[in-house]
C-alpha cells in the first residue's frame, strides 16, 4: 500500500503536460500505467473499458488531422474570446492557450496514446463514461508518479466516428479519451520525479498481473498498435508486419470494486 502521504502529493503536483518529447518511453512503463487503468472501479465491476495503446506514427498523424481540426473549428476561437477561468489570470490563460496551441500541432509526435476505449453498444447512455473516467485519473495519477508527462485529451470525440474507424475499433466500442505520454520538455521542477511517487511505482510492481488484448489484437492494423484488455498477462510484443501480436496467456484479473 503507498503512503497517504505520497498519493496526496502526486495528486496536488499533477498538472496537464502538454510539451512532451518525442523520446521512448519504455514498454515496462506503459505496462504499469495500464495496470493502474485496470484497478479503477466500474459501473456493476463490469471492466468493459479497453486500452489501446499506439505507437504508430502513420494513425497518429491520421488522427492528428482531426484534432487539430477541431482546433481550428472551435477550440482556438474559444480560448482566444473567452475571459480566464476562475483561479486563474490574463497571463496564465494565455499561457495555457499557447501550451494547448503546441499540443495541437505537436500531438501525433508523442511516442506512446493510450486510448481508453469502452464497449458501450452503439447507443451509449448518458452515464458510460463513469465507468472509463476513473480508470483514466489513475493512468494519468502513475504517468505523473513515474516522472512521466501527460494530459487528459478528449476533443477527439468531436470527430468520434472517423477516428474510431481509423483505430479499426469493433462494432459497439468507442473511444473516450486520448492520453499522449511522453518526457516532459522544459526545467522540471523537483516534485515532478519518480521518487515523488516511489511507493506507488513499488505498488505497480507488486501487482504485475495485466489483462492484455488476445481478441482485439487480431484487429490490430501495424506494428505498433497494441489492444488491451482481454486475457493476456502482458502488453502484447511487437509483432513481425503481417502477424499477429503476442502475449502471455492468463486469466483475467478479479476484481471486487465497483462504484
């Protein structure tokens, strides 16, 4: 178990990383980033969520295209019409704008998305994303302890159906957030370490058990597109183009929380 301590400090230190370099992260990392996904609760312990993990710079860039769209469309207007919002000033404001701006066109350049996806059926209700929300605030929640950088991204969604289908996600799932990870630009601060979070990266370690995607991968459309969530132990390897991934065979986790 990590100490109250550290878990509060990893959660008052967290802040949207938006400059991100395009560096490697390792597969060990994302493994217990994802790990974390899967100790959140969901509605009725269901754990319908699937994480997609992409390292393929050619879907990134394909999904980049929308985004930055609805930049243009919206987002960009917005932030340059509206009044800072409470908490904060005219010049942080636009600093956050500028930051946005960068993410916008730097956004397929982060080396690994973590795409939390969540099989909903075709007519999702209004409360679906309560049972994939939670599991996104602990991925993000790691990212930070492992001195990684990230920011929950959603704006995606606007162009829901195009993006999925770039994904190749099945029929009945969709995609509700977008989690660039990378290593921060800039002069860190000293708070945003590993040793922040160093019992919480203990606990990721103790809990090694991770459903990975046997039935999803078979969907999988290149090299570094890895589906998450079914049956495997492990991330699925990289797999040779024109076969399929693979990964450690296991049951899958039980869990017993739910909301």
């Amino acid at each position: 178990m990590p100490e109250t301590n550290d878990i509060f400090e990893i959660m008052s230190t967290m802040r949207a990383m938006r400059r991100l370099k395009p560096d490697p992260v390792p597969d060990e990392l994302i493994n217990k980033i994802l790990q974390a996904g899967q100790w959140a609760p969901s509605g009725g312990n269901t754990q319908r969520w699937r994480f997609l993990v992409v390292k393929d710079p050619e879907i990134k860039k394909q999904v980049q295209v929308y985004y930055k769209r609805l930049f243009d469309e919206s987002v960009g207007p917005r932030y340059a019409t509206s009044p800072p919002p409470p908490g904060s000033d005219a010049a942080r404001y636009k600093r956050q704008h500028a930051a946005v701006e960068y993410l916008t066109d730097h956004y397929h350049e982060a080396p690994v998305w973590i795409v939390a996806c969540l099989e909903d059926g075709e007519n999702p209700g209004r409360t679906a994303g309560s049972s994939i929300y939670g599991a996104v605030q602990n991925m993000c929640l790691v990212t930070r302890a492992l001195g990684l950088g990230t920011t929950l991204t959603t704006r995606h969604t606007g162009y829901g159906k195009e993006v999925d289908a770039i994904f190749g996600l099945p029929p009945g799932a969709h995609s509700y957030a977008i989690l660039p990870i990378g290593w921060p630009m800039g002069n860190l601060r000293t708070w945003f370490t590993a040793t922040a979070g160093a019992s919480l990266t203990a606990a990721c370690k103790s809990r090694s058990t991770l459903r990975g995607g046997a039935r999803w991968r078979r969907r999988q459309k290149g090299p570094s597109l890895s589906f998450c969530g079914w049956t495997s132990r492990s991330v699925p390897t990289r797999p040779t183009p024109g076969k399929p991934a693979t990964g450690t065979a296991g049951p899958p986790r039980t869990s017993t929380r739910s909301r």
